[in-house]
DNA sequence: CCCACGCATCGACAACTGTCAATATCGACG
DNA sequence: CGTCGATATTGACAGTTGTCGATGCGTGGG
C-alpha cells in the first residue's frame, strides 16, 4: 500500500461512535502530531508560502541533532502529513491539505444535543 | 494549576510557525487522542445524548479490562478532554466542548498561498 | 454490619519512543 | 575521480506507554 493512503478517516467524532477500525486509521495521524517538535515542524512548514519548506530551512530552529530531525519529518511523512521531494541535494517537504482536512473534520464541534435520544 | 487548565492553545497551525511553549500546550491534549481506544472512547461519549456517559457503558464495547479503560478515561480526563461527574456508584464522562473547539481551529486549513511571501 | 458492586490505584512487564553519535548515501562541483 | 555538503540509516540507551492481575476504596442494599 501506498504511503498516500485514502483518508477514509473523516467522519466528526461526535457523529457516532467509532468503530475500532476507523480508530485504528485515524490514531496513527493524531500519534504524527502529538509531539512538541513534530507539531512545530508542521506548523513551520504550513506557515510558509506554499506549505512548502526545505530541511536545511527547518533544522536551525531546534536545539536537536540533524538525525533527530530527520527522524522526526519521516514520522510525519509515513503518516501522511507531509510531502517529500528531492531537488538536488535538498529535500522539500509540503504539507497535505487533504490530511489536514480530514483531522480539522474530526473535530467538528456537533454534539449531540442533551434532549436527544440515545 | 486545575485540571481544566485554560486553553490558549487555538490558532491554526498554518496562521505562523508554532512557539516552543505554544507546541508543548496543545501536544498533551493530541497524545491523549493518539490512541485507539481513546479515540473510540471521546467518539462514544461526544456521540452520545449531551455528549455524558457511564463508564460502565463505556467497558463493554472493548476487550479490554476495567483497569485499563480506567486508565485511558483518566488520561482523557487529565488532558482536559473529557469531565468527570461521580453520581452514586457511578462515573459519568462528559466531553468539553471547548477542548473540541480548540482542536478544530488547530486544523483550519488556512494554508498560505503560493505566491505569498515566505 | 457486612456484603456486592463500580471504579481507582498499585506493581510489574513488554513494547514503543525520542534522542544521540557514528556512519552511510547521494548529488553537485571542481 | 575526489571531495564536500545535505540528508538518511543504524545501533544504543533511557524514558514512557499500554496492558494486566491483585488489591483498595466508597456507596447502596439486605
């Protein structure tokens, strides 16, 4: 299977209880994300004009070694958060707006009303 | 500091390159997420009438035991995700809807464009 | 008063994670 | 071809995590 796997994952949470599957699909996005360094590295690349930065841009902004860096970015790509290409000798990385998507619609807010039945 | 710790957590991660602070805020709450039975667990609660649930509701739908799913609604609990309401010999769970909202806002796809400068 | 029940805590253990130093790979450029 | 600079891989290690069984703690009912 692909590295760019479908984003079957998008249904909000609040819409009806996960099934086990599902869960198993999303959770590894939101395991990409839920670290310090890997969320600012998201967020760097986002802010940038075309979602779009280079590693050597991404590195100095940390106090952690090149292999840790590293690291960390083939974490956020294996989990479909982030772009890879090579251009020359450098390595750009762009986020994916489906992959965003598909996170922010997890999160949309629409709770089941308190009146409602179960 | 409470529980319910105030969230400053919310822009989106495209509006500017996240601060270390900021980055160590909103990981927590993500980590709580980035497991299955948690993710299952917040989508049984939130899908649920008023978005409350009885643990003893909750322990069934897994394979899992007691202690276990304890833990995991602790852990939703203390990263401010899911409250916590003893009502006789029971525990229900209800999920803060302000704690969804900032996760969504994270998520708004506000990319930068292309052409804009970095 | 004691028991049954729902939930939390504890202690243990295997599995996973973040980090680094060392080293490999790969492309550009003399 | 040799070297240099940018990135990836490997191996190691401490710290964290998910899970369980055993046990503790309140609450409500006989």
């Amino acid at each position: 299977m692909s590295i760019h796997a479908p984003l079957a994952c998008c249904t909000p949470l609040a819409h009806e209880p996960m099934s086990a599957d599902q869960a198993a699909q999303v959770a590894p996005m939101l395991k990409a994300l839920a670290d310090p360094v890997r969320l600012r590295l998201m967020s760097m690349v986002m802010s940038r004009a075309g979602a779009e930065a280079c590693a050597c841009e991404l590195l100095p902004a940390f106090d952690l070694s090149q292999p840790t860096i590293s690291h960390h970015l083939k974490v956020l790509h294996e989990a479909g958060l982030l772009d890879r290409e090579k251009r020359g000798v450098w390595v750009y990385f762009h986020a994916r707006p489906e992959a965003m998507a598909a996170l922010g619609s997890l999160f949309a807010t629409t709770l089941a009303p308190a009146g409602a039945p179960a």
